[in-house]
C-alpha cells in the first residue's frame, strides 16, 4: 500500500471516532478568536434594486432628492461595512469602522474623498471610567435623527427627508458621555462642525461646533434622546452660526409593536444674504409590527419644511412631505429581505423633475433590499 493510501485510511479511522467529532466542534471559529483577545469584529454587506418614478433631482437646486436610493432603475451595491471594536468596560479602546460602495461618496465627510467608494464612517479612541464617565476622540456618528448611517439598524430600506436635510451625518472632535445611571447619560462635544474631517482650502474649520445631549428611560418601555448642535458652518467663503435641535422618542408598546416619533428644527444665519437666515423644522413617524417570527412591517410618514429652500434648493421653500411602506422578512438571524414602496410630494406644483424633462409635485419609488449581517 502507497504512503499517501496509507495516510487516508488513518485519516479516515481517526474521524470515525466519536472522540473526533466532538473535539471538531468545539474548534474556535475565527469570531471566537477575537472575542477572546477581546476584539468584536463585525459588518454586513447591503445590496438592492430600486425603480423611481423621476430623475431624482429638484427643477432648482439640482442636487438628489433621496439620499442613498439614488438610482432611477438599477441595482446597487450600497455598502459593504465592516466595524472593528475594542472597547473594555474601563480603561482605553478604539472602534474602527469602514464603508465600502455607492453609500460611501454619500455619507464622505469634507476633508476626504468623496469619489472612491471608500469612507472610514468612525474611528476614534475611548477612555472609559467604572464611575460611567467615557470619553472618545476622533471621529463618530451624530448624536441626532432617528436613523443611521448602517443599513441593518433602521426599520425602512430607504432614509428619511430628516436624515438626509435636517441633521448632520458624522463629527470629528472630543465627545464625553457620563451616565449618572441606568436610566440617564449626558454628553457633550466639541467637534469641526458638520461632516467635516479636517479643514481643506475649500472648507475651513476654524470655528467649531459644540454638542449635546441628554438620553433617557424614565420607564422601561419608553426611550427619549435630546442632541443639540451649535457652531459655525461654511456659508460662502467664511462662517456663520448654525444649530439645530433634535428629539427621538421611542415607545414599545409591546415586545412586537413600537412608536417612534422625532423632530427637528435648525436655522443658518446669513444663508440666503448677509443678516437674512434660513429656517428648516420636520417631524417624523414610524410604526413597526413583527407580526410573525421571521415578518415585519414598518410604517414611516414625515413632513419636512424647508421654510427658505436652504436645505432643498427649492427656490421659495416648500413643505416636503413623504410616505413609505416597508415589508421586512428573515429568513435567517443574519439575513433581511425588504420590500418597499413610497411616495413623495410636494405643496411646489413644479417641485420634482419627471423622467421627460416636465415638472411634477409628486415622485413615487419601488425597492427591494438584501441585507447579510456578519
């Protein structure tokens, strides 16, 4: 008999023993590796077909209307995230997180490239205290909106009007957060103003922007956060104030039936002309039933007045309002299939640019999205 016949049959023995197969599952995956050194390494990869009814833009302004289902009638390969994490209950750590894809360009922060279908979402140093004082340095996602930028966490396929105009994406700053107990927590920041990295010769950063927020759970089933910003942001070629306030409240209502509710209200001093402001307020609603084990449904209805059309483009202003219809199933732990429909209008009779050059008040989209969590 051959060597190598000789090295299969023992091969083969050997796993035909009970002892083999035991000790084979209990072999670490590489997820066990890193939880053990303390690493958390984990992402998710979001794909999807939408069809818009429109162009996509607004007949002035010119800029997209929707924030990451951009495209009229094509597939999309949104993101492809993956987040590394170190983050011990006391002492220092880091969080690192990359996005790679179409949503990248979106979400990029001024100072960085906006162009290659990369973006480092958040990367940033922590210092945490048993005495729940954590402090972090670099770069992180807003304190405000309902939503966020990771695809798996919010309830629709596609983002709010709030997400998109009322709110900034990510900061780059010092943030500390104190949690006076399990129920309150406090924080405040310092931070280069809205979505911006670094100052560049386009985008100077000089002034800074302060935050801060207030996050609640008066009573087990209702969550209520506060985030407020204020600081300069580039007006033409210097700074001008800028703030807004932001409130989320969540209410479940049962384990499979939530509510939530979130507002916004911002102003840019001298934005349309030196002393003339611009003002922006919206409010938005949404219902989620898991009405099977592996079902869902969400329900989100808003309204978003852009009183100056600073935020839009929108010559004059105009109250946006939209609604949007999401189906949710899982056919595993890790995975997410939607189906969505919504439905956009405006009170400007010309607000939305059609597919033949015409105008219209109104645009309507259709989208199906796969989701895989790792």
């Amino acid at each position: 008999m051959s060597q190598l016949k000789k090295s299969a049959l023992a091969v083969a023995i050997v796993a035909s023993l009970p002892g083999f197969a035991l000790a084979a599952d209990k072999v670490p995956t590489l997820g066990d590796v890193f939880k053990a050194s303390g690493l958390n390494v984990t992402g998710y990869v979001d794909a999807s077909y939408t069809y818009l009814s429109g162009r996509n833009t607004f007949t002035t302004g010119g800029g997209f209307n929707r924030v990451y289902d951009r495209e009229r009638n094509s597939f999309n390969l949104h993101t492809v995230d993956l987040a590394v994490a170190y983050q011990p209950a006391e002492g220092f750590g880091a969080f690192v997180q990359l996005d790679f894809g179409a949503d990248a360009d979106v979400t990029a922060s001024t100072g960085t490239s906006a162009t290659d279908q990369t973006d480092l979402q958040e990367a940033y140093v922590q210092y945490a205290t048993k005495g729940g004082l954590t402090v972090l340095g670099g770069k992180f996602a807003t304190l405000a909106g309902a939503e966020v930028i990771e695809a798996p966490a919010n309830l629709n396929f596609s983002r709010s009007i709030l997400f998109g105009y009322a709110i900034p994406f990510t900061h780059t700053g010092l943030r500390a957060s104190y949690a006076i107990n399990d129920a309150y927590k406090v924080i405040l920041g310092l931070n280069n103003g809205w979505d911006v990295f670094k100052a560049s010769a386009t985008a100077p950063s000089d002034g800074k922007t302060l935050e801060a927020g207030v996050a609640m759970t008066p009573i087990k089933p209702l969550s209520v956060s506060v985030a407020g910003y204020y600081g300069d942001a580039l007006v033409g070629t210097y700074g001008a104030p800028r703030y807004v306030v932001d409130v989320v409240a969540t209410y479940s209502v049962t384990d499979n039936l939530s509510v939530v509710l979130n507002a916004d209200s911002g102003m840019q001093e001298d934005a349309l002309a030196i002393g003339t402001n611009a003002k922006w307020s919206g409010v938005a609603a949404y219902v989620n039933w898991k009405f099977a084990d592996q079902w869902r449904v969400a329900v989100r209805a808003e309204q978003f007045d852009d009183k100056d059309g600073y935020r839009t483009g929108v010559t004059g202003g105009q109250k946006w309002t939209e609604g949007t219809a999401t189906l949710a199933y899982m056919p595993t732990a890790n995975a997410e299939l939607r189906l969505e429909g919504r439905y956009d209008t405006s009170d400007v009779a010309t607000a939305f640019t059609k597919t033949d050059g015409t105008t219209d008040d109104n645009q309507h989209s259709v989208a199906v999205q796969a989701l895989y969590k790792f």
